[in-house]
C-alpha cells in the first residue's frame, strides 16, 4: 500500500546494525524514556554476567562427582540440593537432574519456546533458543549430536527432555576417564555449559 514515509522515519531505522550497539541503543531509549531504571539494569546485567551462569552449573555437577550423598540428594530433588550450594532464582524454582550413564545420553530442549535453568546455565545460547533446534532435537537428535560433533556409541540411546516454564532440566554428564585424582575445583573447569544441556562433553583432563 502507498505511503508517503521515507525509511529514515521509523525508528529501527535508526539503531546501529552491529547487535551490541543495537542493545545499547535500545537501552539508552528505554531510559530516556523513564521506561527502566538504570541502575536496576546494570543490576540484572551484573547478575547473569558475573554471579550466575555455567560455573555454578559446573560447580553442581563436580560435587555430584564427588560427593555420592550429594549426588543422590541432587537426583532426588535437584531444586534443594542446589539450593545447598546457595544457588537459586527465577528460571530455576523447579529444576530436574538427569544422569549420562553408558545406556543413556540425556539432551535438553525446549520445543514451545526456550525455557532454561538460568541460575545454574546462565543466559541461554543463541542455538537453543532456534527453531531448527528446538524442532531436530526431537525428531534426529543423533544427528543434531553430530554436528555438536558429539558421536555416541551405538548402543547408547539418546534421551531428550522437553523443558517447560514448570520443570527445568539439568544434564550430570559422565565423569571424564583419568580424573580420578581431581578435586572438586579441578572438575568443574572441565564441565563445560553445551555438556549440562547433553549437547557436549566435558573437556578432558588436562
């Protein structure tokens, strides 16, 4: 339909193309606007940069590691036995763990929107959030594994959980071999985030 309006008068017009200038664009607007406070901003901005994120995650699962009390503890209710390690908020009230085991590789989607254990994981990547993923993850997840370059044996099965604003899911991926004499600390710097969604591997030793 017809319009008299060259591009420069709607707003995106206006905002830089690179995405990080976009955000802080948009963050400028949003406050000149009296829309949001800055400092409760850079609040939130703090918190899902530095104070939670996959080193808490990572921290969880090499206790689980070595700790066969609270292994058990975080299998049978997993939103308490974080909470032991201080770690709880909103997108993590109701969390679930599920064990890799040699019978089962366990991988997390979520097939409505992208819904994720932020305290524990941090922001969600980009990938888990796409509809190539969230659709493929159920239908092949063997080979959305591959081009993560997870191969799994072929007696293994593959287990996918559907993640929901309900009940939020946690992968305790298996202990590397050679890590036997690992402390916690030396642990958790091998658990990386893709691991803990089943869409990795924990690094090996070093």
């Amino acid at each position: 339909m017809p319009h008299d309006h060259s591009d420069h008068d709607h707003p995106h017009t206006l905002l830089p193309s690179d995405p990080a200038l976009r955000v802080k664009a948009l963050e400028t607007i949003l406050v000149a606007k009296g829309l949001v406070d800055p400092s409760a901003m850079e609040a939130i901005l703090d918190t899902y940069e530095h104070k939670v994120g996959p080193h808490l995650g990572a921290a969880v699962v090499a206790r689980a590691w070595t700790d066969p009390a609270f292994r058990a503890r975080l299998v049978a209710d997993a939103t308490a036995a974080v909470a032991e390690l201080g770690i709880s908020g909103r997108q993590g009230e109701h969390v679930v763990a599920v064990e890799n085991t040699p019978e089962t590789h366990n991988m997390v989607v979520c097939t409505l929107c992208s819904c994720y254990p932020w305290p524990l994981l941090g922001i969600p990547p980009g990938w888990y959030k796409s509809d190539a993923y969230r659709a493929r993850a159920v239908r092949e997840p063997r080979k959305v594994l591959a081009e993560f370059g997870v191969t799994l044996p072929e007696g293994q099965k593959v287990r996918v959980w559907d993640s929901t604003a309900e009940v939020r899911y946690l992968v305790v991926p298996m202990r590397p071999e050679g890590t036997e004499g690992m402390d916690a600390v030396a642990l958790a710097a091998l658990v990386t985030r893709d691991s803990m969604i089943g869409t990795g591997l924990p690094g090996p030793p070093r």
